[in-house]
C-alpha cells in the first residue's frame, strides 16, 4: 500500500534531524518496515518548497515540503498537494477541524483517514472558538462527519463524538525507542554530576516548557510545601525545558520564585538536553510532575512510563489513556498544593507500590505504545477504508 501523511498544520519541519517525537516519520517508518511506501507532507513559507527522501531505522520516506497559506494555523496547501495524492491508496490527514482535512476528504473521501489529537477545555478558550466556526462553515459539508477517524486519546474520542462523528477509533500516540537508546560517550557536566551526587536525595522531575498552560509556578509551590512546610529538604525538583514563546515573564516569575522562597538548593535547572542524554535522568529520578492545564497527549508521558518513573499528573489527553490510578501513575486535579504534597510524599516515600507502578507501566508502554506496536494497528483502519 502506498500511504500519504498529511500534517495540515502551517508549522515548518526539518525532517533532516529526524527529530524523536515527529509522529509522522515514527508511524512511517514502522509501516515501511511492513512493506508499505510512504510519504509525507509538510507545510513550506514560499521559497522553502522542495521533496527529500529521508532514512529512518533502515527505511526510505519520501517527503513533501508544499507551500501554502497560513490562516490561523491551517495550512492552506497549494493545488499540487491534490496531484500528490493522487498517486497514493491511503492519505492520513491531521485534525478533524483543520480545513486542509476536509479539503482533502471532500476530494477524497474513499481513501482518507483522520487523525485527531484535540479537545475542548476551560484553557483552550482560542481553539474552542476557531473550532466552533469551522464546525459552522464546513463539518456540515459532504458528509464529513462520516469520515474514518482516529483519536489520540479518549477525551478527543468523546469530544467528536459530541460533534456527530461516528468511526472513531481511539489508538493513541507511539514512542520511538531506538531513539531513546541511542549511543552516548560522555554526558554533559551538569547532568553528570546530578546523578553523581544523588546519594540520599529525592528527585522529582519535569521536562517541558516553563509555560502558563505546563502550570510550572504550580510545582514550584509544591516544592516549597514539600520543603519548607514539611521539613523534606532531601527533594529536588528538577527541570528541563525552555522558556515558552511570548512567555518570557512567566519563566522568569518562576526563577524569581525559587529565589524568594530559597529554593535554590533544591531546584536543579538543566535548561534543554539532548533526546539521547534524556534516558539518564529518567532513570535517576523518583517521581515525574506534570501539572499541565491542557496537552493533546504529552509524549513525556510516553518516555517516563517506558522507564519506570512513576508519575503524578492532571487529566489530559495522554494520561485519560495511559494513566490508572494506582496502577500505572496517578492523575489528582489542578490547584492544591497540599493535595498535591501529599500525593508526592506517599509516592516517594513508598518504594513498594513505586515498584509496581514501575513494573505496571513499563509493561503497558512495551506492549501498546511503541509505534512497532501501533502501526499495524493503524493499518487495520487503513484496511477498513480502502
């Protein structure tokens, strides 16, 4: 089979770098591996228009570079995308409210499959409503709602389901593990000496962006309930992750933060790391945070489960799917600090039941969600449709 994936928003990609969490290529590259062709799409800025082939774990992926237009986002592709998938049996597109997916599906409603990742939130106040004005202008159109869909998670699932759509299937997002294990000889310094120097200490972590929708000030309160409440001064939360765009007083505030309430000891910052360096620091922390107010999945979730960490975190598109309390993680609501403290103290003070978390997740990782699990998967969708 020859399958096309269309990624319909208007972000460029340097598929050069074959970066670890571009679920195109991690999704392609498996179904290569199958014996199927392959290719992908991706939106250009006039000028930077150009095809490539790219090598992925022994397999060859055409990719596509169009040019178009950015309307809030949506990639609005020129007309030599239709040429293009032409030449294809299955095309996979992004997001049932993106209008690219319905352009495509109006064209070619035999052979297209949708994959969805967003929901509606109290957060998600901007994409609630450019949402509700495509499902205005064209959801109504040509039947589109019939379209063969796969979601993300089950929150997207529920959230087409309440628009009218009907073949949903819900798979999730895979992991790339040989990414994960890659080859290193010598860390960096600060990492280094971060494991070194553990001994007797607690490590909470976080990796992501020091953003208002990440809720990082959040875990920084917790740190210091944790610390300078309930005297745990062996715990350090450690942070990997740059500062948001347009945020920049927000990750500073956090800082300033840690300052005023003499955290510094027990903050340890890294900045960014390389993919290949991250297997190091989930194997030397105890607990993973993630307080975000809103992520379509949150591969973080992914990679600390494949390694073991236990994690405490919100409802969100990733943990609806992975996350059973007290089975492969732990899901508390937003906003209290003590509840939160609390959760953190009995994770980490209990290596017992951390054991089999770790087990629990670990299996469940392995078993479901690396994308050697996913693609075929994927590809009895495919089957369905064409």
């Amino acid at each position: 089979m020859n399958i096309l994936i269309i990624r319909t928003i208007a972000i460029e990609e340097d598929c050069s770098k074959n970066l670890y969490n571009n679920q195109g290529i991690g999704l392609a590259t498996e179904l290569s591996k199958m014996g199927h062709k392959c290719g992908l799409v991706y939106y250009a800025k006039k000028g930077n228009e150009r095809s490539e082939i790219i090598h992925s774990d022994g397999t060859e992926i055409k990719v596509y570079h169009i040019s178009g237009r950015n309307l809030v986002w949506n990639a609005i592709y020129d007309t030599i995308l239709y040429k293009i998938c032409e030449k294809y049996d299955l095309i996979q597109v992004s997001e049932c409210d993106q209008i690219c997916s319905w352009q495509v599906y109006r064209r070619f409603p035999d052979k297209t499959v949708i994959y969805h990742g967003p929901y509606k939130s109290q957060y998600t106040k901007k994409y609630n409503l450019r949402s509700k004005v495509f499902d205005m202008v064209f959801s109504w159109r040509s039947g589109f709602k019939n379209a063969r869909v796969i979601t993300k998670s089950y929150l997207a699932e529920a959230y087409l389901k309440n628009k009218g759509f009907k073949n949903i299937t819900t798979l999730g997002v895979g992991l790339n593990e040989s990414v994960l294990n890659s080859p290193v000889e010598k860390l960096p310094k600060k990492l280094g000496h971060l494991i070194e120097k553990k001994d007797n200490f607690k490590y909470l972590l976080f990796i992501g962006t020091l953003s208002k929708r990440k809720n990082v000030m959040f875990l920084l309160q917790v740190l210091d309930n944790l610390i300078n409440k309930n005297g745990h001064t062996n715990y350090k939360l450690v942070i990997v992750g740059d500062k948001e765009y347009k945020e920049e007083k927000y990750f500073h505030a956090c800082f300033s933060y840690i300052r005023e309430k003499e955290l510094s000891n027990n903050v340890v910052y890294l900045g960014t790391l390389e993919q290949k360096y991250l297997r190091f620091l989930y194997q030397a922390c105890d607990l993973y945070l993630l307080a975000t107010q809103y992520d379509i999945f949150g591969m973080v979730y992914l990679e600390a489960m494949y390694f073991g960490i236990p994690i405490l975190t919100t409802e969100c598109g990733g943990s609806s799917l992975l996350i059973r309390n007290g089975r492969t993680g732990y899901i508390q609501k937003n906003g209290d600090i003590k509840t939160w403290s609390r959760s953190a103290e009995k994770i980490l003070e209990n290596d017992i039941k951390n054991q089999s978390i770790s087990d629990n997740a670990k299996q469940l990782i392995q078993n479901k969600y690396l994308w050697s699990k996913l693609a075929p998967k994927f590809l009895e969708v495919y089957n369905e449709v064409i």
